[in-house]
C-alpha cells in the first residue's frame, strides 16, 4: 500500500478515491462473498456506470420500471468499494446489483470461479479522457487540471482513479474466461438502447414484455435520467461529494465523438499512436464516433 497523493489511494498497483475508499474492506475485497444470483457491473471510470446503473435497476425491478418505488439507483446498485450509503451489503435480498471499478485481480473470489454475472461497459477512451477532465475539474475530491494538454498526461500516466485506462480494459478481457462477464461499448448502447436493453435482458435471464423494454428504454434516456432525481446522482454531488460549480453535472453531455470539440489535431494524433502501441491486436471495437459508421 502506498500514498500517492492527496486525492488518490493506491492499493495494489490500482488508484482508488482516497476520500471514498473503506480501506479495511479493500483488503478484504477477495473475500467478499458472492452469491450465484449477483450482479456486477465493471468500469472504468466515465465509461457509462450511471447510465448502466439505471438499465439494470429497471430491468432487474419492477417497481422501479413502473415508478411505484422511490429509492436512488446508488441504493439499488451500489458501489462495490465505495459504499458511501454505508448498506449492508451482506444482509440484501437476492439478487443484489453492485457496480465497480476494480481491476481483475482484486475481484472477490466468488467471481473468478463463474459463480455471478457480470457486465463490463466499455467506452472509446477519447470520450472516456474528456468526460473525466470535466468531472474532475467538477467533483471537489478529484484532481483539477487547467487543460486537455495537462490532464490527458495526468491520464495517460494512469495518474487517476482507475488508473490506466488501457491496464484496466485489457486486464478484463485477457481474463475473460475467469469470469461470466458480458462485454458491451458505452457506443452501442447509444447507437441502439432498445436493443442493447434486449441483450442484457437476454443476458441475465429476465424476460421483458414489449411494453417493459419500452419501459426501461424510455427512463434509461440521457433526458430522462437528466431530470429524474433517483437516477442523475445531483443531490450526491452537491451534498454529499462536494463539486467546485454548482452547475455542473454527472449527466453532463452524453454523446460520443465530444473528443472533437476538445483535441487538437496533434493531440488525437498523439492519443491515437499512444492508443495503437497499447492495443495492437486488442479485437474489441471502438466507435470514436457514430458518423463514421
Ligand atoms: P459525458 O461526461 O461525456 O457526458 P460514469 O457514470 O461511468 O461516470 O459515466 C458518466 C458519463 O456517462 C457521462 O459522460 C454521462 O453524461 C454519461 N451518461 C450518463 N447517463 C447517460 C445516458 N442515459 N445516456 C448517455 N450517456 C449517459
């Protein structure tokens, strides 16, 4: 273990949020116990957890899908490592959701031999970069970077929380077969939803009615969780995180290819070089913009 900095807690070669991190439960994470019927959603940071977070929670409950329950969706899919509601997470009815931003090797043991699904969001680290140097100049217990030129160093480094994008990816997907894990972009999610929402159903065996898809598709909307209090996590950021500017939000633009209003040329050509030396033969596909297709 080691102290990196300020804002950052190393442990075992990985950057969590020093501010949020329980650190007696981390080194105890292999040990957590996992039940056959958990769910687990694993990002990178600024990949689509929230997003995520929400189709979950409607596809998983019923009284979420049809608004006759009012908790938070942080409460529904609680972070695994940062449990800043402090739940039980042992004393939770089956099946529990949880999210996370762990690497895989601090995953509980339980995972590594199937005994949960798992769900890996990906998102093309371009917009992953930008999304982060917004939320990090926003959220109080973040680094702040005065420029893209500065923080992209910082990310690249692996000088955030998840520490290097490329490790965290690539480290899943190497181990794939140790888990039962389903990987899906952030980028497919937004070229289709209904569909993607129909995979993951497929997925974790809840059978959906036409009219429940619909149900889930239109709450799980950037527009909808914008305005919707359970989903958009504002009340966490202004009282219980901590944020620089009050108008700033989690649910802040929502698209993909937003690296273009922010790189310069030499830039990407930079992140794109950077990106082809570490992923080289990587198969998953990245969409870096939805034009292109
Ligand atoms: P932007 O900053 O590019 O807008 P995470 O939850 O992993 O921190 O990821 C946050 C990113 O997901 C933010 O990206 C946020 O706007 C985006 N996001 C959240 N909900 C979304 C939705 N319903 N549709 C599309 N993007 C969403």
């Amino acid at each position: 273990m080691e102290n990196t900095n300020e804002y950052l807690f190393n442990y075992r070669g990985y950057n969590f949020e020093r501010a949020l991190i329980d650190i007696e439960f981390l080194k105890n994470i292999e040990d957590f116990e996992i039940r056959d019927d958990d769910v687990f959603i694993i990002t990178y940071p600024k990949s689509g957890t929230i997003w995520t977070q929400q189709i979950l929670s409607l596809i998983f409950y019923e009284e979420h899908r049809n608004g006759t329950e009012n908790i938070k969706t942080i409460d529904r899919v609680p972070f695994l490592e940062y449990n800043i509601h402090h739940l039980e997470y042992a004393q939770r009815p089956s099946p529990r959701l949880f999210s996370s931003h762990i690497p895989y090797y601090l995953a509980p043991r339980g995972l590594k031999s199937k005994k949960a699904k798992m769900l890996y969001i990906y998102r093309n680290p371009k917009d992953v970069l930008v999304s982060f140097f917004h939320f990090s100049n926003l959220v109080s217990l973040l680094e702040a970077s005065d420029t893209i030129e500065h923080y992209m160093e910082t990310f690249l480094d692996g000088k955030v929380v998840g520490s290097r994008w490329f490790d965290h990816i690539k480290g899943w997907y190497e181990h794939r077969h140790d888990f039962n894990i389903l990987f899906l972009s952030y980028e497919e999610m937004k070229k289709d939803l209904r569909n993607s929402v129909l995979k993951l159903s497929k997925f974790f065996d809840k059978e959906l009615s036409e009219e429940d898809v619909d149900a889930v598709v239109i709450q799980a909307s950037f527009e909808k969780m914008k305005s919707d209090a359970r989903a958009n996590y504002d009340v966490i950021l202004s009282d219980e995180i901590g944020t620089r500017n009050s108008d700033g939000r989690f649910l802040r633009k929502g698209t993909v290819g937003d690296w273009k209003n922010h790189f310069t040329v030499e830039q990407s050509e930079r992140f794109d070089r950077i990106f082809h030396k570490n992923m080289k033969d990587f198969p998953l596909k990245f969409i870096w913009d939805l034009n292109e297709e």
